[in-house]
C-alpha cells in the first residue's frame, strides 16, 4: 500500500513553501488509494508549541487536505533511544565533542585549502584517554558514520542521482544536551510506519542520501524519493524571507479561496496548465508527479486572486445558504442574489458589499451635466415591486422622453441607481434593490 507523509514541525504557521509539500504528498496518497499521514516533527521541545500543532491541523483542514492520522515525534522517543542503540552496536555511529566554534574553525580551514568542508572524523581518532578527558569537560552529540561510497537513487523528480557519501559530513542524529535530531526520528518513522513515498524541497537532497544509508543500516526499506524545486518569488527572489508574509492563515484571511490554493499547487511548475478543480477528486485525478521540473518555481500570490474569483464564481447558491443567511439575505431571493453577486466579487467576503446596496441602496452618482436627464429619469421609474423587465421598460421610458440612447443613456441611469460606474446587469440587479436613495 502507498503511504505518505507530510511531516512539518508544530515551530510555525504553515506558508505556501511547505504547502506543496502537503499537497504533493496527500495527491501521492489519494491517488493510490493509500493512507496519507500527518507527522508532527516536534523533537525540539522549546520551540515546538501546542498551538502552532492545532493551527497546521486548522489550515489543513480548511485546504481539505484530511489525514488518515497523526504521528507525533515527541512520543516516540525510546524508540529513537533504541534505533541509537542499534547504530552503536553495529559500529556507524559514534560520539564526537568539537564545539560549534571548533567546527567552524575547521570548516573555515578547510575552504580555505580549497577543500570541501566535510567533518574529519578526528573523534574517531580519539584515544580512549583523550576521550574520557573530553568527556567530562563537555557532553558529546552522536554522528553517523557513513560508508564511503556513491549513494545513489532515482529521484521522482530529478530524475538517476547519485551522491558521493564522502563528500558529506557524518550527520549528528543526537545533540550534546541529548536531544534527537531531525534525521534520525525521521528515518525511524519512515521506516515504522512504512512510508513507500517521500515527496519533499531539494533542500533535502543531501539529508536523503545520509538517510538511505541510515535506514539500510537499521534493515529498512527505502521508499521512493522525490524533491521539488523551491518557490521563488514572482522576479526569482528567494521566497524565505517572504514566507511569513505568505502564510496560509494569512491568506485565508485576505479571502483566498482553498480550492484556488490547492489548484495552484498541484500544477504550478509542472508542464501542465494551472486549472482551477471543483473537486479533491478532480486533483486527484489529474495529478502527475513527473510533469514537474527540477528549476525553482516562481509564485506570485496575485495569481491566485483570478482562480479565487472563479472559484467563488463556482459556488452554488447552496454552497453559500449559510452565509447568505448570515447577511441576511431573505432566502426567497437567495438564488437570485447569488446569481447575480456570483459573477461580481473577488472573495467571499466582496458579497456583503452587494448586499448592503440591494438592502440599503446606493448613493447616487450623477454627473453635473445628467442631473436634469437623471430628474426627468426618476420620474419614470416604474412602480415596485421590480422584475426582470423593469430596466427594459424604464430604460425605454427614459430614451423616449429624452431622446438619449446607448452609453449616455445607460450608464446615468446605473450610476444613479447603483452609485458605481461598474456592476451586474441591471435588469438582474433591479429586482433585488430593496431601496434605492434617488
Ligand atoms: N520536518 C521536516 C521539515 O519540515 C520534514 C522533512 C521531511 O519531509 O522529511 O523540513
């Protein structure tokens, strides 16, 4: 069975970066009929909250990206102690006790020769002496130590990589105040919870090939790896310093639509064209993971404000009952509101604006040199209650008492009624005017 993972760490709100990310995993999953599993990378206790878990499972859920179920790191740490042990018996992992300054220092060197900064492995060369010296002075962390040889896979993505282990430093798995890190809990739960497919950011290219060599050292098996490009900003700017900007919850907010989002996602920088689905069913289907290419991809948020409007165009009027209601529009003419506004608003939240002129009506616009047409105008307004005729009949009413036609005829007569020089058409939007101030 396929089973996927989206795996954020609760020390944040989720941004559009790590979106795709859940998207492509989810899609991974659906379309294979397979389980898709919400991993809470939480090993670092200060900076992991409660709160930031809560609010990844609310915008989650407001995408309609569902999980079958949660896995938290935080609860999972004997069987890291264990997966620890396992490493030391079989000889790859061993503790090292240079200060951050002290590797600094070496890697420095290093580019300096011209060499790559990969870690010496001089805690290998320790005596036994040496180390015990070391060891009472400072705590140690704990490196794995990789075999030296081309780690190789065939990317989703990328397509055949292959990495020479001996170009990367052994990675700590375990901190000097004994905390576990990422890559060690990572591949523990790749490995028990059987994840067949790991879609994430190139950034984690490196860390896959330590983690392959990781998981075949504790007998599991590796899944299928695939890294997409990272986001850039719409001129190719790096997008890191914007994410807090671009946060889901902020976007949410400004009355994007989850649909739009979702849809953006599934095809932005992939060869195939961004549409907007009216389904997670749809999405499903035409996903393809190996249309997506390995150059960074840009985003630009305004692109996602035309998919919104016909996402909220695609509503139907049972779709949006509660909010209407909430309004208060009378649901009599609820479908032939919506009808109207549908067609007339960026967001959602646009909807009231049309609302409060069909309740209230609109201050009138008229221009200096229409005041007298748009006097006689109002004269024949025909009687209420308005129907779908009323604007023929006025309209025509209007042209022959002033001889006026087309544009200069219209457009008055809107602007006076609706206060904007814009908006549906009138013959639809005149039944709905419960008041008009002319
Ligand atoms: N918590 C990691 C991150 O957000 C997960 C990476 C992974 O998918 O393995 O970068």
């Amino acid at each position: 069975m396929t089973v996927t993972r989206f795996a954020p760490s609760p020390t944040g709100f989720l941004h559009v970066g790590n979106l795709r990310t859940a998207v492509f995993n989810y899609l991974i999953a659906r379309q294979a009929g397979g389980e898709f599993i919400l991993r809470l990378d939480d090993t670092d206790p200060e900076r992991s909250t409660q709160a930031y878990a809560d609010a990844i499972k609310e915008d989650l859920e407001w995408l309609g990206l569902t999980w079958d179920r949660v896995e938290t790191q935080s609860t999972r740490l004997d069987r890291y102690n264990a997966a620890a042990d396992e490493l030391r018996e079989k000889g790859r992992f061993y503790e090292a006790f240079e200060t951050p300054v002290e590797l600094d220092l070496k890697r420095k060197k290093q580019l300096n020769m011209g060499k790559p900064p990969v870690y010496d492995r001089s805690a290998l060369a320790l005596s036994d002496d040496e180390r015990a010296a070391l060891k009472a002075e400072r705590d140690g962390h704990w490196r794995f130590k990789l075999d030296h040889e081309r780690i190789e896979w065939t990317d989703g993505i990328l397509g055949d990589l292959s990495i020479d282990a001996a170009s990367v430093s052994d990675p700590v798995l375990i901190r000097g105040d004994g905390q576990f890190l990422y890559t060690l809990a990572s591949v523990c739960d790749d490995i028990d919870f059987g994840i067949t497919h790991v879609v994430r950011g190139s950034d984690h290219v490196t860390n896959t090939a330590t983690q392959i060599q990781i998981i075949e050292a504790l007998g599991g098996s590796v899944p299928s790896f695939a890294h997409h490009s990272l986001l850039t900003g719409p001129q190719g700017e790096a997008l890191s310093k914007r994410l807090g900007t671009l946060a889901l919850r902020d976007l949410r907010e400004a009355g994007i639509e989850p649909m739009a989002l979702v849809s953006m996602m599934a095809r932005l920088g992939s060869s195939e064209p961004i549409e907007l689905r009216s389904s997670m069913e749809e999405l499903v289907d035409g996903f393809n993971l190996s249309a997506f290419g390995a150059a960074p991809t840009k985003f630009d948020v305004e692109d996602l404000k035309p998919l919104t409007a016909k996402a909220v165009a695609s509503l139907s009027v049972a779709d949006m009952g509660e909010a209407l209601a909430e309004l208060g529009v009378p649901s009599e003419i609820a479908p032939a509101f919506w009808d109207v506004a549908k067609e007339n608003v960026a967001t959602r939240a646009e909807v009231a604006k049309w609302w409060a002129l069909c309740r209230d009506g609109a201050e009138p616009l008229i221009a200096e040199e229409d005041a007298e047409f748009v006097a006689t105008a109002k004269g024949l307004l025909p009687e209420g209650p308005w129907d779908g005729d009323s604007w023929g009949t006025w309209t025509s009413a209007v042209k022959e008492a002033t001889g006026r036609k087309g544009r200069g005829l219209f457009m008055p007569l809107r602007k006076a009624l609706t206060g904007m020089e814009h908006g549906p058409d009138m013959s639809k939007l005149m039944p709905l005017l419960q008041n008009v101030k002319l």
